[in-house]
C-alpha cells in the first residue's frame, strides 16, 4: 500500500512509529556495538528529534500506533485504505489550524509591541514602518552608503523576546554587505545613517522575511538590529 504524498505528514507519522520503537528497545538493554547497530540507533535519535521538534507526540495514541506497526509485518491491517486517508487528512488539517493559531497569535504579538514601541522615548518611524533609535552619531558629515555601495558594518539581531538569532559582534568580526542585498528595513535604514553612526532598528516583518520567515526567522517575525556603520565601499 502506498498514501499519497501529505505535505510533511508522511514522513511525521513514520517519525512516530520509529520514535515509538525506540522507546520500547530503550527500555530493554541495546547493544549498540556494531556498525548497523549504531547506524539504526542514530536514525531513531533523528527522527525522533524532529518529530519532539514538531510536536505531536501528544496527539498520537501509542498503543494504537503499536498495533498498526504489527499489523504491517502481519499484513492485515484493521483499517481500510479510505478510512486511513480520512485519518491522516483528518490529522493534517487539525495541525495546519493550530500551526495557523499560532502564527496570527505571533503576528499579533509583534504588531502590539510595534504600536507599544512607536511611543517610546527616541524613536522615529518612517512612513514605511520602519522604527528606529539613535545610539551614537558619527560626523554630521560622515558619508551615507546608497543601494549601489557595500558597507561594512556590526550587528547584533533578536527577536522582541530578547533572545538573540545573528550577531557579528558575538562573533568578534564586521560583516560586508551590498546595501541593495539585504532585506528592505535594512536597505532602508542604511541610506539614512553615515559612517560612526550606532542605531537600534525595529523592523516589522513586511520589511523582514514576511509571511515566511526564513532559516531561524519564524513568520511574522519583528526583528532588532543593532547596527554600527563603520564604512562604505563605493564601487
């Protein structure tokens, strides 16, 4: 029997049932001395780790799971083809409601603390929706990169939570960068500061990664930057 491709279902619902194996041999001893017995053991760590990632460990009954696993090496299962697709859209549908809570819960989130933030001592926002701080002022006639230079410059990232997502600073190393190259709020904010200039930027996710976010970035993600501009290199 084969299910049809369920976006990343198929491959959650395999995680359970290896996930689950894996508990019932951690239970016994395991002898993990050789070389297929290491390469088994590191794939159930895998894809157990991804399917803790995703989190539906608590939606899946493991007894039930047991017996479908037997009744695959029995090949009699209980249930048919029709009634295990119903299950598993059933599944999916109830994953992509929660995943969609939860993402307009956080967009929500970043929306308030945009608006809380708007008010605060210093900071400007631009008509894009652009906010930012002023940390420190280089020379008031110190050069402003445009779209076409590179720039280098450190940064240190969060999110508003404070927990931190990129920081050349923590690396101990500036970035270069084409100033047309990077996401908007930056481009934007860029082009209005000049060498020795220090500011905090808030930029809304519509001048970040969106609706998408992208690597470490959720959807909807606000995201800080502290950003020093150290120089611009004109082509």
């Amino acid at each position: 029997m084969n299910f049809p491709r369920l976006l990343s279902l198929r491959s959650a619902v395999l995680a359970v049932s290896l996930t689950a194996m894996h508990a019932q041999a951690a239970e016994s001893t395991v002898d993990l001395s050789s070389e297929a017995s290491k390469i088994s053991y590191s794939i159930g760590v895998n894809i157990g780790q991804n399917l803790a990632d995703q989190g539906i460990m608590d939606s899946i009954s493991l007894d039930a799971f047991y017996a479908g696993i037997g009744d695959v090496v029995s090949g009699e299962p209980r249930l048919s083809m029709d009634e295990m697709m119903a299950a598993l859209q059933s599944f999916q549908a109830s994953l992509m409601a929660q995943q969609q809570a939860e993402m307009e819960a956080f967009r929500a989130e970043s929306e308030a603390f945009l608006t809380a933030n708007a008010s605060r001592e210093g900071v400007m926002e631009t008509a894009t929706g652009l906010q930012y701080l002023v940390l420190e002022s280089g020379a008031a006639d110190g050069a402003s990169p445009t779209t076409s230079d590179s720039v280098l410059a450190h940064y240190h990232g969060t999110f508003i939570d404070g927990s931190v997502f990129d920081s050349s600073v923590d690396r101990g190393e500036p970035a270069e960068f084409g100033v047309g190259q990077v996401i908007a709020g930056w481009t934007e904010a860029l082009q209005m500061m000049k060498v020795g200039d220090k500011w905090r930027l808030f930029i809304p996710s519509d001048l970040a990664y969106g609706e998408t976010g992208s690597g470490p970035i959720p959807p909807f993600s606000t995201l800080i930057f502290d950003v020093e501009l150290l120089n611009v290199i004109t082509p």
